[in-house]
C-alpha cells in the first residue's frame, strides 16, 4: 500500500488536540486523533449541505450566509454555485492553517471558493459568529467537528446543544435556514431544533457520489415567527 505524505499540522484551538493533513495519489484527508474528518474521496454529502440550504432560502436575492467550518471547501463551493451574483458568504473557521491548506494545495479541489468575491473569511470560533449575530443572517450552514455528536473539541457541543440552538435562532432573519451536517445519525437533535423553534426536514445521503462511503445526515431547519 502507498504511503500517506504527511503535508501539514496545525493545533486547534481550545485543547483540540491536532489536525494532519495527508496526501496519497493526488488523493487528500484531514485527520484529528487519528480519526478522519474530511476526505477528498468522499464529498457528496458536504456539497448536498451547501446546495440545500441555498435551495431553502427560496431564491432570496442578496442572502447573507454564514458557514461554519470550510473543511476541505465543498460545502461552500456548492452554496456559491446555487446563489446569485448578490449573495455574500462569510466563512467562519477556527483553525487558521485550514484556511491556508484552502489557498494552497486543497484549493483545486473545490474550484477554490475563496477566490469569489462574494465570500469574506473570519478567522474565529463560528459560535462567537453566532453569539455576535442579532437577525444578521439568512441561513447558517454548519458542517463542524463532524456534527451535533462533537470529535474534537467538547465546546463545539454548545453549538448543537439548547443554547447554541437558540442564538442560531436569534442570529438568523425571519424564515432564515440552520442547515447541519453529521457524519452519522444523532437521534434527539431534530427534537432539539424543534424545540428551539425550527421547522425541519432530515435528509440521509450518501457519503460519496454513486451511493458509496455509508451515509450522513443533514438538517435543513427553517425558523418559524418567534
């Protein structure tokens, strides 16, 4: 078997521990305690995050999307693709290295998104984003720490957690969209955004094109009249 290269590291933030990002035949993962968080073999599900929360906005002229986590930048290539000229698209990533390894050697694989205009990148925890946040945007797309049963940083459980939930709710327009990515099913979390005042749709899709790679779960919500 071919050996991964190892390319980068970078720490994140908080006591998370460390993020590798590894190559082998033109092939790229990001890995966290030995774990696999990202690949580029299998991206169907992140790119469908992307395409349903723009879907669900219903053709809003001039959106103001927050995505939370650029990962390998599949979710946000997919959301520019399905948004107008007007939208603006404020990535929020904590991970400063995961920014550069997206201007650097994974940029290719996406189209590299951050090049479009539309799209301002910060820097920060996406929780802060959303505290900071009052009716500031259409739709928060989260694709973090692989999803509400959080891997690498136990602070990331506030954000899937009642108040997490609720300052989405508060952070978003009337009718704006919570769309959430997980690598696996999380039972009571659609209750959870329920009882935070959400509409909401579950959507089980396959991890890689073709039906390959076991499934992941999507959340579309939809804030209802407080």
């Amino acid at each position: 078997m071919i050996p991964w290269n190892r390319l980068a590291r970078a720490s994140i933030p908080g006591g998370g521990g460390e993020l590798l990002l590894l190559e082998r035949n033109g092939e790229f993962v990001i890995r966290a305690g030995g774990r696999e968080l990202m690949t580029s073999r299998a991206h169907a599900s992140e790119e469908e995050l992307g395409a349903l929360a723009a879907a669900a906005l219903g053709g809003r002229p001039a959106p103001r999307v927050l995505v939370g986590g650029l990962g390998m930048g599949y979710t946000l290539a997919a959301a520019l693709r399905a948004l107008g000229p007007g939208a603006e698209l404020v990535v929020a990533e904590l991970v400063p290295e995961v920014v550069a390894w997206n201007r650097g050697p994974l940029g290719p694989l996406a189209g590299h998104p951050l090049r479009d205009p539309r799209v301002r990148v910060r820097e920060v925890d996406v929780a802060e984003e959303i505290r900071e946040a009052r009716s500031g945007y259409d739709a928060i797309v989260l694709d973090v720490d692989n999803g509400p049963e959080a891997l690498t940083r136990r602070g990331n459980d506030w954000l899937y957690g009642r108040s997490g939930l609720g300052a989405a709710f508060a952070a978003l327009r009337p009718g704006g969209v919570l769309a959430v990515w997980s690598a696996s099913a999380a039972g009571p979390f659609a209750k959870r955004l329920r009882a935070a005042g959400f509409r909401v749709e579950e959507s089980s899709l396959p991890a890689a094109s073709g039906g390959r790679g076991g499934r992941r779960v999507v959340w579309v919500a939809v804030r209802l009249p407080s």
